[in-house]
C-alpha cells in the first residue's frame, strides 16, 4: 500500500523528533562528567537511532526526501545549555521529549510493530545492556541517575524562568494599573520600583523560609532514625534487608549487605535516610540563602522590564516602550518554557505574550475606574 501524503508527513515529524533525540542524548554524554552515566546517555542516543534509520527507511520506501533534516530549534536550544551548564540541568526538559514521544507512537501501526513504543516507555533497557557490559553501571550509579530524573521537576533553569515570569507580569501589572489612574511618571516610576523591591523581598523570604524548613524537617527526620538505629539496631537491620531483597538481592545476600553497612553507623543512617525518608543527607534541598538571593535576583530581573523606561521617558512614549519591553521579555519566557513543556515555540511565545498583556490591560482598566472615582 502507498504511503499518503499524510503518512509522508508524519514519518518526517517522527524522524525529526528522533533526530532532536540524538543530538540531545549526544550533548548529555558530552556534558556528562561521571563517565558511567555518560554511557548512558550515548546508548539512549543509539537507541534513538535506530528509531530514526527505521523513519528514514519509512520515508525511503514512500520516495520521500530526507537527508536535510537536522536538529529543531529545541534541540539545539537544550543541547547548548546541557553542555553550558550540565547534563542533569536538561533533565526536566529529556522527561518531556521521552513522554511526547510515548504518546506520539502509542497510536501509529508501523511504530507499534517496530517495537518503537516500547523503546521509549522504557530507556532501562538501555541501563541494562550497560549493566551487562564490562565497565558498565554499578547499581548506585544507576541509582544515582534515576534519582536525579525524579528531582528534576524541580530542575534550577526552569524555577529561573518561572521566577523572572513572576517578576515580570506581577509588575507590569502594577505600572499598568497605576498608570491607568493617569498618574505622573515620576509616581509610575516610584510604584514600579516599590513593586519590584517588595515582590522580590517577598520572593526571597518565603523561598528561604521554605528551603530552610525543608532542611530542618529532614535534619529531625535523621536524627529520629539515628536515634532509632541506637535504639533497635535489629529492627533496623529487617528494614535494610527488606530494603535490599525489594530490590532484587537475594535474603542472604541483602543480609550481608545489611551487615556491613550497619558495621558503620554513618553508612546505615545514610542509607536508610535515603532509602526510607526519600532524603540525600549531603544535600538537604540546598542552600536555603543561596535559594532567597536566587529568588530575590530572578523577580528583580523580570520586574525591572515594565519600569526601565520611565527612567528616560514620559508620557504615552514611556507607556508604549514599558509595554514593548515587557512584551519582548514575555515572548523570551514563553521560549524557555517551551523547551520544557514540549509545546510549539510560537505557540508558547504568544500563549505568554497575550497572558501577559491580558493581567497588565485587566488592572490598567481597573486603574483607570479608580483614577475616575477618586477625581
């Protein structure tokens, strides 16, 4: 049966989603410094190959043209920023295309009888290989990589991006309203600046407060298993047994591992807090000052757009350029949260741009009733 045009199309999108893949999965090994989880990351890109020699091949037989393909926008985007700043940065951003890829295949014939979906339900195949092979993955190393895919919800790029989008609407919002009751410049300016040092004190306080109760809920959590480990060393050791038999060791051997680690208190109090509390003892959720200074940096970025040009100009030309800086910002945060939503580029710059403006036109209209009242 001949392929549609229809079918042309979506066998290109599915080579260029590959081809997205593999220069991701390339740019992580690269970036990678631990050389074991590098590894992995190159045979999730040779896994991605396959997937697109077999669209290639689909194109092939449909006499469809392809070798100019080469990676999107996204692609690039993230592979620069994995090798700008680290691998497990771009994390979040992998979780997304491993997901769209998942639902894009789901329902496509030739995807599902290559096996194709999958592949992409499940890279620990790939670990497995690479556990098989020599000088492949220890446990704790594959550990260490799965637990960093959990964590990266809370990856640091995206809370930057949505940290300036909080500065940059919740002020533009503020000059908007105030200059809707047709106040002067110099009272735009000075509500401009007051929004921004307030938003991002607040910002800042309440990150700090919430990263430090964090680390102070989890310091009781371990000292509280510490205290037990003292207490009932044997009901501790069924813990790790249990622990070590769920994952895959056998009685004796997870006993012998249980042994060994409660033969020094600091190991066993670590692993158990890993293990049971779900908390990394060396980490403790971070810095709760370097978070605040974080939060403080990132609103102050954002909300600094929609006042800059009352410093220099009046009037309608201070109104117009605060809005075109304000929407320009808005259309490189609607990027950003593209490469970890997975959406369209356009489609997140505009979807971004009209939220933005829809809040700063909502309280410029209700400036402008209460400059009325009040005259």
């Amino acid at each position: 049966m001949k392929a549609s045009a229809d079918d042309v199309a979506r066998y290109r999108a599915n080579l260029q989603g590959e081809v997205d893949s593999i220069a991701l999965y390339s740019a992580l090994a690269e970036a990678e410094a631990n050389p074991k989880i590098a590894e992995v990351y190159r045979r999730l890109a040779a896994v991605e190959q396959t997937h697109a020699e077999f669209w290639q091949r689909q194109l092939h037989s449909a006499g469809a043209d392809y070798a100019s393909l080469r990676p999107g926008f996204r692609a690039q985007v993230l592979a620069w920023l994995a090798r700008r700043f680290s691998a497990a940065t771009m994390l979040p951003a992998v979780a997304v295309s491993e997901a769209r890829d998942q639902a894009v295949y789901k329902d496509q014939p030739e995807a599902i009888a290559a096996g194709l979906p999958t592949d992409e339900q499940s890279h620990a195949r790939v670990i497995g290989a690479a556990m098989a092979g020599t000088g492949g993955l220890a446990g704790s190393e594959i550990a260490k990589l799965e637990g960093r895919h959990r964590a990266g919800a809370g990856n640091a790029l995206r809370a930057a991006v949505l940290g300036a989008n909080d500065g940059l609407v919740s002020n533009t919002s503020l000059v908007m309203g105030v200059a809707g009751a047709s106040a002067a410049e110099q009272t735009i300016l000075l509500a401009g600046l007051a929004g921004l040092i307030a938003g991002a004190c607040s910002m800042a306080m309440g990150e700090w407060l919430s990263v430090n109760s964090a680390r102070e809920l989890a310091q009781r959590q371990i000292a509280m298993e510490r205290s037990e480990l003292a207490q009932f060393p044997e009901q501790e050791r069924q813990e790790l047994v249990l622990i070590y038999q769920a994952k895959g060791l056998t009685e004796e051997e997870a006993k012998s591992v249980a042994d060994r680690l409660l033969a020094d208190d600091g190991a066993a109090v670590d692993t158990l807090a890993r293990e049971e509390l779900g908390i990394d003892p060396k980490e403790l959720g971070g810095s709760a000052w370097v978070a605040g200074a974080s939060s403080f940096f990132l609103f102050a970025l954002g909300a600094i757009f929609p006042v800059a040009p009352f410093f220099f100009l009046t009037g309608t030309a201070a109104m117009v350029a605060a809005l075109a800086s304000s929407g320009g910002a808005l259309i490189l945060i609607g990027i950003g949260t593209s490469l970890f939503t997975g959406r369209g580029v356009m489609f997140s710059a505009l979807r971004q741009l009209l939220i933005g403006y829809a809040a700063a036109a909502i309280t410029y209209g209700v400036g402008a009733l209460v400059g009325v009242s009040l005259q």
